[in-house]
C-alpha cells in the first residue's frame, strides 16, 4: 500500500465524516415551546405549527411540551439551547419562573421569540414578542354585546379558572367597557373553562336570571355549555359570545348556536415567520400585537379556516 | 359486631325523660340529616327559585355523576381504602366512549366503556392486594395515568360523540315525567347499591374486612378479593358516570371530571362514614351529596361572588364533616 492511497483512504473518511455535519449546519431548526399540549388552544397551534413545518422542509420543528409545569418546561427549553437549536419560540408557562431562559439563550447567542405570553425580563432580553391583548378581546366582547342588545339588560359571565391571568384580563376588559352603560347588570359565575361546569352554572343562572338578554363566555367550550342550557330551557332570542375562534368557536358560528366568538389568534404561523426574519437578519418589530376580531356569521370564512 | 351501615346504633339512647337531651342527641346522631333540612329551610327563604321542581331537580342531575362516584367510594371507604382516580376514569370512560360509538354503535359502545372502567379498577385493587402498593398511590397513578391515556387517545381534544338518539335519552337529555333520566337512573343504582351493602352477604363482608381484616380472613372471608372487587365497582360506577357525561355533553372531554373524586370523598365523610372503614351508609352518602350540590346551588341562585364561593363551600365542608367525625369519635368513645 503506497502512501497516496492511504491519504485517498484517509480523505475519503474525512469526508464521510464532514458530510453530516455540514448538512445538519444547513438546517434551520426551530425549537417550539408549549407550556402544555392538551388544551385545544395549543393543540391548534401546534397543529398550524406544523402545517407551516410542511410547506418548509428546509426547517426542522422540535416542539417541546411544558406538562404545565414550570419547572419541566424551563428543562425543555434549557436541552434546546444545549442543544444549539437556531432559535427558540416560546409561550412561557409563568411570566416569572421561565425569566431565567431568556439570559440563557442570550449567552448561547440563540434568539428567543416570545408569544402569546409575557415573560418577565426587560426588552433587551429577547428578540420578539408576539401576542394579543386579552384586555382588549374583553372590550371587544362588550362593544358586541351592547350592540346586539342595548343599552339595557341582564348579561351573564361565565368566568374561566380564577386567578388565571387570560381570566383576570377578558374580565377587566369587559367589565370595563360595560361600566360604560349604567342600564347593563352583569352576572359572574365560573366555570372554570370547561364544559361541564360550565353547563351546571348556566343551569342555575338562568333559573335565578330568567330575563338575561346575553352570556359572555370566557372561552368557546364555556359558550358552546350556555348555549345548550339555552335551548333545553327553551330561553330563545339570548345573545352568546364566546372567546378564542378556534374550531369550536367556529362551529358554533356558523351552525347559529353562537352569535359570536372574538377571536384569538394561535400565533402560528406568525410566530414562526417572525423567527425567520430575526434569523435571516432583518430588524423586526420588538413587540407585535395581533387583531382580536368579532368572529360572527358575516366574518365567519375570513377567521375560520 | 354491630349493624355495620346503622351508624346510630353505635350511640345508645340517652336515659329518659330528658326531652331536650334526646332531641340533642337525634340531631347529632343524624348531623348529616339535620345539617341537609337546616340547608333547605335557609336556602327556601333566601331564594324563591330554590324549592321549584326544575331547580331540584337540576341539582340532583348535575350531581349524578359525582354521586355514582361517590357510590363506588362509599364501597371502597368502607372496606377501608381510598380510591382518588374517579374523576379521571369517567375521563377516559368519555373519551373511549366517544371513540368508538361511531364504530361498535351505542350498544357496544356502553359495553366497551363499562369494561374499561372495570379494568382501570380491576388494576387497582391488583395493585393494592398482590402489589402491596397504598391505595392512596396505587390510585394516584391511576388517576395520573387515565387522564393521560384520555390525552393521548384524544389527542388532547374534545371529541364529539356521535350517540345514537335513544342513548342520549336514556342517559343524558330525556325525562320521564318531570324526571330526568340520568337522575332516574343514578337513583336505581344508589338503591341497589343500598340494599346490597345492607342486606347481602357480600356487603356484609365489605364492611367486616373493613372493620376488622385479619379477623375477616380468620373467619374465611377472601379479603384480597373483596377489596379488589371494590375497587373494580367503583371503576365501573366511574365509567357509568361517563356514560351520563356523554349522553347530557354529547362530547368525550379528556379534561372532565376534574376533582369529582374529591367532592365524591366530601360527600362521603359528609355523610359519616369514617376514613378508618368498617361501617358506612350509601343513603347518608346521598344526604352528603346533597349538602355539597345544594350549597354551590343556592351560592348560585344568590349570585353571590364566585370567589367568595369558593370560601364558602371550604368552610361548609370543614364544618360539616368536623361535625359527623366529632359524633363519630363520640360514638366510639361509648363503645
């Protein structure tokens, strides 16, 4: 063996060894973090997130699942920047427990898109946020209730789990605006974001409250639950408004058992076009708010796809 | 060995002639009974809609869930365990059920669901008499796992069932008279639930390897497989919940029933029978079901803050069962 065939041997395996690596350095990978993956909000994302995932081969999604937890999805998202991911996109689980990601992604150069929820650093400390103002899909809700019954009447509020911040907010708004028209009572129950509680409370509310002109519900599920309380307590003409739009919210629209739904955006595919521009380099909007629209009969096919 | 399920006969009648000192004593005997009249009578004048036909029996169909729950815990109590996965087998029970009611018809559907649920607690009670494993764990994984299995099988989704019309009468929409059916069925399960625990010789046993296990082996008793029975009750009962989840909701919610176990618990010690097992009464359970469902309904009708709700049903729950433990401790201090 001469000397020249061992170098061809020894390139030869040189580049049997570099070939991979150079192709894993040409590949995007986006690591999305849920902080969980069974609320049918972030089952949409994530399933719109994948959507855009097939429409761009060249990008690799890794979506990391929070379990509710803070402390499993700060783990997560740490063993993505271990793993010197392109760019971590990320709803954080609490604003406050998640904070500590945003200096380690900084470090390990790794830009960091926040969405739908804040995290609590100051701006400096991650590349973008994207969201939607919950305050305001509250005000919206308001606005459509008072123009479908009046300035007068009795409206109930089927509240989502207490304390949560979605909750506190859509409550702030629409309280808000109502204070606005001194003829609107508002009546508040909880029901906790589900359907079953949400039909109990609405069963007893509407037995106390038989005059009630609309119910405002925190989410679609929650809506979807008054509306059947309705219509087996045979109570006809009731405005409900749920929240979210997403595929239940739709449903309800356009098959009338709600009168509308105010949407809320998934942040996907938005969240990841957003991440794309900040790789490619170009300067992005720090803090981008999404449209909360009416979803209602007329506006049914521009939201729901 | 007294009566098992008659609590009373623990307390012996105080000596006659002291009219105030027996009515005392009847009232505390039956705290449960005088807490659920002292509820009714309050609630009647604070609201005009409390006591109308629709109004209870709204109440009694929003609770049949819980209460077959609690059915199976009554079971399970007594024979001296605790089972904390009901909620989350109904979960499952409604996700399954929402699964394959397109494929197997409701028919089937009913089969395979009530299948499920005996197999969740079949496991249990495996776990408990050949793995050894408490049954506060053993059924906290249960309770960890179902619900899981339900997120996974659904995807995490709320699923519309496709049920044919006469399940969803019989289990969740229709009425007979002016009584819904779902009240109508959880009526005839918490009879016969009842008349076994009372008068049969398997519900004697419950109560016996209870009370006193070793003395239940030693008199040839299959302890092992008493208690895996219960627990396997109590996982059919939870699916028969999910049944009626199904058949009023017409949706498998992988999310549903969150802590039913544990108003199905309060409704149990509510109703007197003690943590330590040996005796019970499925009709007091009823009663303390009743405290728990009538307490959030008139908070309801009052409209009174749901914050403030929330408090309210603690306390009235504390209180409550501070009140049947004290007599209970009484009783046995006579003993």
């Amino acid at each position: 063996m001469t000397c020249k065939q061992m170098l061809h041997i020894a390139m030869l395996a040189g580049a049997m060894l570099a070939a991979p690596a150079a192709a894993a350095a040409q590949e995007v990978e986006i690591g999305v973090a849920q902080p969980n993956l069974e609320h049918p909000y972030r089952v949409g994302g994530v399933e719109r997130a994948k959507a855009w995932g097939a429409e761009h081969p060249d990008v690799k999604l890794t979506i990391v699942d929070g379990r509710r937890d803070s402390a499993t999805q700060l783990a997560g998202v740490e063993d993505l920047i271990t793993r010197h991911v392109s760019a971590v996109v990320m709803s954080p689980n609490d604003s406050k427990a998640l904070a500590p990601i945003a200096d380690a992604a900084k470090r390990a150069n790794i830009p960091l898109i926040i969405f739908d929820r804040k995290l609590d650093v100051p701006e400096t400390d991650f590349a973008a946020f994207i969201g939607s103002d919950n305050v305001e899909m509250g005000r919206v809700a308001a606005r459509f209730v008072i123009e479908k019954i009046g300035q007068e009447g009795k409206v109930i509020q089927l509240e989502g789990t207490p304390g949560a911040s979605a909750t506190v907010d859509r409550k702030q708004g629409f309280e808000e605006e109502m204070a606005k028209h001194p003829g609107i009572t508002i009546v508040s129950y909880v029901g906790h974001y589900r359907l079953q509680e949400a039909v109990a409370a609405m069963e007893d509310a509407v037995t106390a409250h038989r005059d009630v002109k609309a119910v405002f519900a925190h989410n679609d599920t929650m809506a979807m639950g008054a509306a059947q309380v309705l219509e087996e307590q045979r109570l006809d003409g009731v405005v409900t408004v749920g929240m979210d739009g997403a595929k239940e919210g739709c449903e309800g629209v356009s098959s009338s058992r709600l009168t509308g739904s105010v949407y809320y955006p998934t942040m996907f595919p938005e969240s990841l076009d957003l991440a794309m521009k900040v790789l490619a380099g170009e300067t992005v909007e720090k803090v981008t708010f999404l449209d909360t629209p009416m979803i209602t009969k007329e506006t049914h096919d521009t939201y729901c796809k | 060995m007294s009566d098992g399920t008659n609590l009373s006969e623990r307390t012996p009648m105080p000596a006659k002639g002291n009219l105030t000192a027996a009515a005392k004593d009847l009232m505390l005997r039956n705290i449960a009974v005088t807490g659920l009249l002292a509820l009714i009578v309050i609630s009647t004048f604070l609201s005009p809609y409390f006591l109308t036909v629709d109004n209870i029996f709204n109440v009694l169909r929003q609770w049949t869930m819980v209460g077959l729950i609690a059915i199976g815990l009554t079971y399970v109590i007594i024979s001296g365990g605790i089972d904390l996965s009901g909620g989350a087998v109904l979960a499952l029970a409604t996700v399954i059920g929402a699964l394959v009611a397109p494929v197997v018809g409701s028919a089937g559907m009913i089969v395979i669901v009530i299948l499920v649920g005996a197999a969740c607690g079949y496991i249990n009670g495996a776990l408990i008499t050949w793995g050894k494993v408490p049954p506060f764990v053993a059924t906290l994984g249960m309770m960890t796992a179902a619900r899981g299995l339900a997120l996974i099988l659904s995807e995490g989704r709320t699923l519309t069932a496709d049920l044919a019309p006469e399940f969803v009468f019989a289990f969740g929409r229709g009425y007979l008279g002016p009584i819904p059916m779902p009240v109508l069925v959880t009526a005839v399960v918490f009879i016969v639930a009842a008349v076994v625990l009372k008068y049969t010789v398997y519900g004697r046993h419950v109560c016996l390897v209870g009370d006193n296990p070793i003395g239940a082996h030693r008199s040839g008793i299959q302890v092992e497989s008493v208690i895996r029975s219960v627990y396997t009750l109590h996982g059919v009962l939870a699916a028969m919940a999910g049944l009626l989840f199904l058949g009023r909701l017409g949706v498998g919610e992988p999310t549903g029933g969150m802590l039913f176990e544990l108003s199905g618990i309060a409704a149990v010690v509510i109703g007197g029978t003690p943590f330590v097992g040996g005796v019970g009464s499925i009709l007091l359970t009823f009663v303390g079901l009743m405290v728990i469902g009538l307490t959030y309904n008139i908070l309801n009708l009052l409209s009174v803050s749901p914050y403030a709700q929330d408090f309210a049903r603690g306390v009235i729950i504390v209180v409550a069962v501070m009140f049947s433990i004290r007599r209970e401790a009484k009783s046995r201090a006579r003993r």
